[in-house]
C-alpha cells in the first residue's frame, strides 16, 4: 500500500433509493401521475417495488413497458422530464430513512470510515433529499448520475465518488440494494454489502454480493469484516 494510501481514511459508500431511504411511495406516486396523464392504468405499489433501482429513466420505461407500451425515444425524453419536474416538488412526502440507519453511521463514523452516497438519482435532488431526511450534513461527497461522465453501473462512478469524498480505494465497500449496486462494486474491485429490503427484481443474495444484512444494526460488523479500519 502506498503512503498516499495511508493517509486517507477507510470509507463506506451508499445508495441512496431503497438503501438508506424508503422512496419508493413518492418515486412510484410520480411515475403513476405520469401513467394517468397517458391514459393508463396505475401501477400498485408493491407490484412497482421492484421496477426501481436503476434510476428514473430505466423506471419509466419498466413501467410503461408493464402496461404494455413501448416508449418512444422522444416520448421517454419528454417522461424523463416530466417525472424529474414532478419528483422534484415531492422528494420527501412520504420518504423516509430505514430504521437503523443514523445509528449505523454513528458507529462507522465512530470507527473512523468517511461516509459518501453514490447515486443513479440526479445530484442536485440527491442532495436535497438528504437534507430534508435530516443526514446529508453526514456525507463527504453525494455524487448523482449527472455528476461525472458516467453511472453505475460504470465503476467509475463510485471510484470517482471515493476520490472526490477523500477516502482510501484500498478501503472501501459499497452498500446497496439492487444489482446495479453489487455489479458496480465488483467492477471496481471494491467489497459490497446488499440489503434485504431494498428494490431488486431479483433477491439480492442470487446476485453475489460479499455480505447480505437484513436490518442496519447489522451493518458494522459486516463492514469490519470486509475492510480493515486501519491501513496495513
């Protein structure tokens, strides 16, 4: 390991949807305002879940497509639109943190991890978001899909968060919900922690990632267990 190395600290970099917060009411309330605007039917909640987790413009297509319409290149552009304007004026109306969540940073923090977010959601929203939800203050970088050239799953987008957050590349691990996230993480050679309860078409324990926690109280240990607190 390098001296430069040494100096940075071990981080811990998260999703935002379906990881740290509970979005899918108002992710899912946009989608459907959009649905009644083009006449169709709206998509229950539980049913919709799954279809997040890959970013706005992937969820309007998924949904569209489970209605049974193909979306247009210039009308998923004009969605994309729409659903960015709408969502942006309801981030928060039923969004909330998981249980767990601020105690878990605590603990990391206490142990010395920088925290950073790595996100498919625009940046400026992200921000906002986790300023309303009360620990954005917490984070040393949140990087959205528009903030670099690239997005997850490119693992430039969560190597480029490390770096603009300041942590140690040799001492990182991504948490995440979605196959988006763990296939991310493996691309960038860096360890991953799936949560249960997030949004993924598939259970994250078939999609291969390091640890699976069922609850936030369990994260800790788990991340201690993957990267050491201290540089070799």
């Amino acid at each position: 390991m390098s001296a430069a190395s040494t100096t940075r600290p071990p981080i811990a970099v998260f999703d935002l949807d379906g990881t740290l917060a509970e979005t899918a009411g108002d992710l899912i309330g946009t989608l459907n305002v959009l649905m009644r605007r083009e006449g169709l039917s709206e998509l229950p909640l539980s049913q919709a879940r799954g279809l997040i987790g890959a970013g706005a413009k992937a969820l309007i297509r998924r949904g569209f497509e489970a209605e049974g319409r193909t979306l247009s290149p210039d009308d998923h552009e004009r969605l994309f639109e729409a659903f960015i304007a709408h969502y942006g004026a309801h981030l928060a109306d039923t969004s909330h943190l998981f249980p767990g969540v601020v105690e878990a940073l605590d603990a990391l923090e206490a142990e010395g991890f920088r925290l950073a977010v790595c996100t498919n959601k625009y940046e400026g929203q992200s921000v906002e978001l986790l300023r309303l939800l009360g620990i954005g203050h917490r984070f040393a970088a949140i990087c959205g899909r528009d903030t670099f050239p690239c997005f997850k799953p490119d693992p430039r987008h969560l190597t480029g968060t490390i770096a603009r957050a300041g942590g140690d590349p040799a001492r990182a691990v991504m948490v995440g919900d979605s196959r988006t996230d763990i296939d991310t993480a493996k691309a960038a050679g860096i360890p991953v922690v799936a949560v249960t309860f997030g949004y993924t078409d598939l259970p994250v324990t078939e999609l291969g990632p390091d640890r699976v926690i069922e609850h936030f109280s369990a994260l800790p240990a788990a991340v201690r267990n993957l990267v050491p607190a201290k540089a070799a």
